[in-house]
C-alpha cells in the first residue's frame, strides 16, 4: 500500500495491515505493527510511528517503535524517540533525540493499551445503528 504525492496531507491515524509506502504529510499516528513503514523523502510526518520495520528518508517528529529495525537514511531528518533492538543511522541522516533499546516490551504493551482503549471509547461513542423500516 502507498500513500503517494507530495500535496497529500493526513489528519488523523493511519492504521495499515500490509507494508506502506508514505509519501506527502501525514499529522498523527501510524499503526503498521507486524509491517514495514517506509517515509518517502519528500514525506513530513508529525506523530508516533508503530511498525515492525522503519526507514526514514524524509522526516519524522515523534516517537518510532519497532519491533524489528529503525533505518534513518542520508536524507532524513528525525527528532524524537527510538525504541528498538535494531538502529541505523546513515551517513549525512540526522537525527535529535534518545535510543531506548531497553524500553522496547513495555512500550509495546503501553502502546497497544493505550491503541485498544482508543478504539474502545470511540466505539462507545458512535451512535448506534437504528434500522429502517
């Protein structure tokens, strides 16, 4: 899957269940757990970032969990958090903030929490379908 163009904007979570492809600005979270999570160059994202594998090449404010890798390529720029076992940063990527490759279980748990509790209330919150008749 691939959110494609540069004028692409997002406001809101993005929930994917199949490797995605972000390109444009995307201005909340993205939930790709058990996928990979590619930020095109041109890409802006403001928000957590949850996947198995991530790699940056644009930019990304925010905290990056994965259970697999962090890739931080030449062109990115990063500011926030990594949590993961695995974390590349290339040559010329710049990046601002901690690696917690300690935290990554409990992040994980908080994080799918915090997700489940989310959906829960939204769930609480959406009218009830009333049937035509």
């Amino acid at each position: 899957m691939s959110l494609h163009g540069r004028t692409l904007a997002i406001r809101g979570s993005v929930d994917c269940v199949e490797d995605v492809l972000i390109e444009g600005r995307i201005d909340g979270h993205i939930w790709n757990e058990n996928h990979a999570v590619t930020i095109g160059l041109d890409a802006v994202v403001k928000g957590d970032i949850v996947a198995r594998i991530i790699t940056v090449c644009g930019q990304v404010e925010g905290t990056m969990m994965a259970t697999g890798r962090v890739d931080i390529m030449s062109e990115a720029r990063v500011t926030g958090r990594v949590v993961a076992q695995r974390f590349m940063l290339a040559d010329g990527g710049l990046f601002s903030g901690r690696v917690e490759p300690q935290n990554l279980d409990t992040a994980m748990t908080v994080a799918r929490r915090r997700r489940a509790e989310k959906t829960d209330a939204a769930t609480a919150q959406a009218p009830s379908a009333t049937p035509v008749r």
